[in-house]
C-alpha cells in the first residue's frame, strides 16, 4: 500500500503532519495513532521482550529471529486488532 501525504488544513503549520492517506483511503487520526502507539508498546514489552530477548538464543546483533511463539503470539495479537482487517 502506498501512501501519501493529506494537505494540510488552512491557517495550519504547513510542515506539520496531519495525516496520510493510503490506497485504501485510510486516515491516521490522533485515536488512530494512540491505539497503534498502544499495540506497538503491547508488542514490544509482552511479546518481543517475553518470546525473542528472553531467550537464551537471542543475539542483539542478528537479525535472524526464529522463535514460533513469537510469531504465532504476534500474528494472533494482531488478528484481533480491529484496524487490522
């Protein structure tokens, strides 16, 4: 999906970012992001931290991320977000 950027309102800072409307005509709302900002910090502290740094295999600087139960919670948490559909 690509996305662009909306205009700005009249009378606004024109360098600000007030939104972006992808091909699906989704607009990025203050709500829109707070809940995305939610999930992504849910993500990061319950399901990253818990399936791929605690593990003992884990390595800081290696990309290459094989852990299931990060993949599956991850895919699971997702699926039931209602912006994820």
């Amino acid at each position: 999906s690509v996305s662009t950027p909306v205009s700005s309102p009249p009378g606004s800072n024109p360098n600000s970012v007030h939104g972006f409307s992808n091909t699906t005509n989704m607009m990025t709302s203050p709500t829109t992001t707070a809940n995305i900002r939610a999930a992504l910090k849910h993500i990061y502290e319950h399901i990253w931290v818990t399936f791929v740094v605690r593990s003992p295999l884990y390595q800081p600087h290696n990309p290459d991320i094989r852990s299931t139960n990060f993949e599956s919670s991850l895919d699971n948490y997702l699926k039931g977000m209602p912006w994820f559909r």
